[in-house]
C-alpha cells in the first residue's frame, strides 16, 4: 500500500475505538452496559477489573450506524475486508467469527448442492468432514502419505491425475453419475498440522480441467503471503501465467487467531477470481455467510481480525523474516545438543527435518524441499519440488522409532515428555506417540526458546537419574494410586509406556490404519441421520466389525478421521487393532489416554474404560443373515 492508504490502515478497529472512548449510553444490547452492569456484583467486579473497562465499551450491538454493519458487510466493516483483500491478495474477503471451521462451512453452502461430487484429502480438518454431512455432498477421497510416526503428510500428485480420478469415480459405490467431467469442489490442506506445504501453483494448473473450484484450508498457514521463503506456495499467490493455462477460482480459509495476532475464533475466508470461464456469484457467498454468522457478533474480536491485517501489511514481511530466524536458530540449537550427547553415548531429542549442515539451515527454501526418495521423512509417493518443511512447524522427536519406521527397543514416549513440559508452564500444539510439535509464531522470543531448551535438558537429567515420580508427576500417585507407586521413577515409567507401544507394534499398525480406505456403504449424512432417527445404537470394540459407522472416528494424535460416517468397520486389521489397543493402553495408564472425537468412553462395574462406538442398526434382513 501506498503511505496515503496505510494511514487508513485497521479502519474497523479505529472506528470501534473511537466509539468506545464516547462512553455513550447504550439503551442496546448486551445487557453488561459497558460492563457496568457488572460492578454490582463481587464476582462480577472481579471479572470486570480482570478483563479491563475498554473490552466491555467495545462489546456493542450491531445498533451503531457509525461502524456500519459487519453482517451486510458495509460502512468500516466493509473498509476493514476491501483492505485485507489487498493486504492478502485475494479479490474478496470476510471476517469470519466462528473461526475457520466455520468459514470451511461457508465455502461449502457457497459452492455445492446436495448430491454434488466433491474432491478432499482425507487428511482434512473435521470441520470438512462435517461440511460433507451438512450439505449432502457425496465425497471422493484422495489419500495423504502417511509415516510410522503418526504424522500424516500431503496428497501425493499421483492422486491428482485425471486417471486417478476418473477410477475413484468409476470405483465409488455412492456416485450415480460416473461420466461427471469436473467435480463441484476440491478441498485440500495447506500446510498440513506438521507444516509440509504444496507447490500450490502446480496444483492450480493440474485441477484447472478436473474441477470447479479449488478449496485450500490453510488454518495453520495465513502468513505464507508475507515472506518470500514461501512464493507460489499459498492458496492467494499470483497466478503463474502460462500459455494456454486455466487456473480454478480458488477459496483459502485461514485462522488470524492461530499464528497471527487476532483473537481466538478469528478467521479470514478468500476468494480469488479464476482465469476460466466459472465464477462465483460473491452475493452467493455473503448469503453462505448468513447461514452460520451469529447476529450478535463479538466487535473486539472483528477488530482484532482488522488490526492483524494491518500488522501484517506494514511489518509482515520483517516480523515473518524474524519468526523463521528464531525457529532456525532454535533448530540449531537442537542439532548441536543431539550431536554432543550422541558423541558421548547418550541420547537427545532430534528434529524431524531433513539432513544438512548447519550452514544449510537458513532461509533458503531450497534446503528445506523434500526429496521423496530420502527415508528421513518416511512418506512413500512425494515428488521432489512438491512439498517443502515449513522451518516455523518444529517437530521434536523422541528416541523409539527409527527412520525407516521400526521401533527401537529403548523409547521414550512423548506423552511423558509433554506432561513434564506442562508442569514447566510449557505447552506443546501437539503430542504424537514419539513426536512433539512447536509453533513458532511471530514474536517468539529468545527467552522463550531458553526456557523450553532448558525444561528439555532437565527431563533428560531426570530421566537419566531416574527420579521418583513423586516429585514430577504427584497427581498420578495420588489420583491412580492402583497403577503409579511413588518408588516408580520417570526411566521406569518411560519404559513401562515404551514396552507396551513396542509389544503392540504401533509403529505398524499407524500406517494399517490408513492404508485402505473403508468401504463406502452410504453418503455420510444418510449415516448420520440414523442417529436422528433412531437407527443408531452404541456397539462395543467386539461388536463393531462389519458394521456401519454413524460418527466420524478421529483419534488424537494424528487428528484425522479413521473411518467417516457410511463407511463399514473392517473385519479385521489396523482401524480395530488401534482402537482395541487405545482402549487397553487407557486402563493400563490412566492420565496419558488417548483423545478421540466420536467415541464414548464409559466405566464399567470393574473401574475398566469401555469404547463404545455408534453404529447403524441393521435391519431385520440383516440381522437374519447373521
């Protein structure tokens, strides 16, 4: 921008500010008054002092002419979208603030119809999934690589051939219409959880002629337009031009609130011309809009969207340059530690990257591309100059599994790692079987570097010496008194955890689990609709196989489905050996459990955690058969 428009910079946000110190009297919704309604109250007092006078002055109606209306999409509210459009390079743009499972909603009410084919990597946030069932959509999933550390990686570009395709249509048991040319949508995730990014640009080229719109779900990944590392690699970069080419409209859905600087919930949803001949109607998309925004919107936090907006347009490019620096000196820190304890005999954390010399890990996006052919990553199928590592995504890795995918029979499992790292006031984004993940947003300092290198150097002192538990970890001596003794040190404990984990080979069944897709029985909301109509019952692990799933099955980690609604339970294999083998290592270490969303964890007369997953009934026909 140029200087006559960065002083118009965050317009919502000034508008808002303007109004809130007028302390005019508001005869309006909410009921708080500016919060003064709230000092009549001990505890109300407490929470108006906590959270400070000008959050509640700016918590207002949409009854306020002078900062337009953020639903209709006008006056500042308008002015704060036009310029977060150019800031990010799109041609439209929303404040969304229901976050990016919401936005992900809207681009699905925007862009299909009930029966409508629709393209996802089945690597995709649950929010997508849940867009299939609320629109009636039939899905065709394209399959992400996958390691035997639990990460799950991109979409291969074989996946994206219009031979792969056209044979998952042809082979699709709830297509009717298999001579469809393009489908209606294509949802991918850019950069995945771990931070393996695509060459967007390549992928725009090859989709043009296989679907309508593009869709890039880019939650953990809204700052890839403010620094060079990442040209051509995020959902809103320039098209490329190329003779006789034709790119997609494309949507990018991103979280401001995950590694930018708005509040939690706060999303941006973009929308960038194509160059063929389909478009959208953007009145069309407002009316998506409408069909999931509250009519009470929260105005701090559409301001915290505008001013984010705003930071990045002047500052973006230094404080991204800034980020990338601290995470690769912190990755170097790490790469030193490992090799002195390792030339000593001893064992560190290491970085899930790929090899190089220190001086090659810079900014250089070159050095951080991924060569499918090295074993380092341990995904099959990727083309080298397809996917980069994203250095600002951090993945520590503790011993266990070696690279080419066999565990170790020494181990330390991560979740022990992560909870000691909580009880330094140290918080993981997340914790996999042998992997942790740091997200080094922009302002991470170099303290706070020092105090996560100094707590990961204090739990291998302690695991070395092995210190009694009591001292680490005195909940799990007090709460399961059963299964943690206080004599128990944390070596104990780490090798207790590890010999159940090399026993049940998770290193094998983690790739089982998402090698063959289940059997597509049913569209997803015809599934789950047997739960509205009474044709769902609660089934235990042994009851399960053969039958249909109601709810989508996502355990954490890895964080993507393991089986969707309409798909039928194996008889056998990885999706039931995780689940049998959750549900087991839940009894044996109670406060380590293993998160899933769609199964129901009860306790039965014994004290023993029981999953119980919803399933189709099956009819009487069925049943018979049986």
């Amino acid at each position: 921008m140029d200087s006559d428009k960065k002083k118009e910079a965050a317009p919502f946000f000034k508008a808002l500010k303007n109004f809130a110190l007028t302390k005019a009297d508001m005869w309006s919704t909410p009921g708080h008054g500016g919060g003064q309604g709230l000092k009549s109250s001990v505890l109300g007092r407490e929470f108006y002092e906590f959270f400070g006078k000008n959050i509640f002055r700016a918590d207002i109606s949409s009854s306020v002419p002078s900062l337009g209306t953020i639903l209709d999409h006008e006056g500042a509210a308008e002015d704060a979208e036009k310029n977060a459009a150019e800031i990010f390079g799109a041609d439209t743009t929303f404040f969304v603030l229901n976050g990016t499972s919401t936005a992900n909603k809207v681009v699905f009410f925007a862009t299909c119809a009930p029966g409508d084919i629709v393209l996802v990597g089945r690597n995709c946030h649950k929010s997508i999934m849940h867009s299939i069932i609320l629109n009636e959509v039939t899905p065709i999933y394209l399959k992400p690589a996958k390691n035997s550390y639990g990460l799950i990686g991109p979409v291969p570009q074989s996946e994206f051939t219009h031979e792969a395709i056209k044979q998952k249509i042809k082979e699709s048991p709830i297509v009717t219409n298999k001579r469809i040319r393009k489908v209606q949508l294509t949802v991918l995730t850019n950069s995945t959880y771990d931070g393996l990014i695509y060459d967007v640009d390549k992928i725009k080229e090859k989709m043009s002629a296989l679907t309508h719109f593009l869709h890039f779900d880019e939650a953990w990944y809204a700052y890839g337009h403010f620094h060079p590392f990442y040209a051509n690699r995020y959902a809103m970069s320039p098209y490329q031009k190329k003779r006789g080419v034709k790119r997609p409209p494309v949507f990018a859905t991103q979280s401001t609130h995950k590694l930018l600087w708005a509040f939690s919930q706060g999303s941006m949803l973009h929308y960038k011309m194509g160059t063929n001949k389909f478009e959208l109607d953007v009145q069309g998309l407002k009316e998506a809009n409408l069909f999931h925004a509250s009519t009470s919107p929260f105005y701090p936090l559409f301001a915290s969207i505008d001013i984010s907006a705003a930071i990045m347009d002047s500052d973006g490019e230094k404080l991204m340059g800034k980020a990338l620096d601290e995470a690769i000196k912190f990755r170097k820190e790490i790469i030193n530690r490992y090799k002195k304890h390792k030339k000593a005999d001893s064992w560190y954390f290491e970085l899930w990257q790929q090899e190089m010399k220190l001086k090659h890990v810079n900014k250089d996006p070159k050095n951080w591309i991924i060569d499918g052919s090295e074993p380092w990553h341990g995904f099959e199928g990727l083309e080298k100059e397809n996917v980069l590592l994203d250095p600002l995504k951090v993945t520590l890795l503790t011993p266990g599994i070696e690279e080419n995918g066999e565990m170790q029979p020494f181990g330390i499992p991560a979740s022990i790692v992560s909870k000691f790292l909580n009880t330094r006031k140290i918080i993981p984004e997340k914790t996999g079987f042998y992997n942790i993940l740091f997200l080094f947003a922009p302002g991470v300092g170099e303290q706070k570097e020092e105090r996560l290198v100094k707590a990961l150097d204090e739990f291998k002192t302690l695991y070395d010496r092995n210190e009694p538990i009591s001292g680490i970890f005195p909940e799990l001596i007090n709460d399961y008194p059963h299964i943690y003794t206080p004599e128990m040190g944390l070596k104990d404990l780490a090798n207790k955890v590890h010999d159940f984990l090399y026993i049940n080979q998770i290193f094998e069944i983690i790739p089982k689990m998402y090698n063959d897709l289940p059997e597509q029985v049913m569209a997803p909301h015809k599934a789950y609709y047997g739960l509205v109509d009474s044709k769902a019952e609660y089934l235990s692990l042994d009851e399960i196989a053969g039958r249909v799933a109601v709810f989508m099955i996502l355990p954490y980690p890895p964080g993507i489905p393991l089986i969707m609604p309409g798909e039928r339970f194996p008889q056998s294999g990885g999706i039931l050996d995780f689940l049998r083998m959750s549900e087991r290592f839940d009894n044996m270490f109670p406060g380590f459990s293993t998160e899933f969303h769609g199964v129901k964890k009860i306790e039965n007369e014994d004290g023993k955690i029981e999953y119980r997953i919803s399933c189709l009934k099956r009819s009487k026909k069925e049943a018979a058969a049986q």
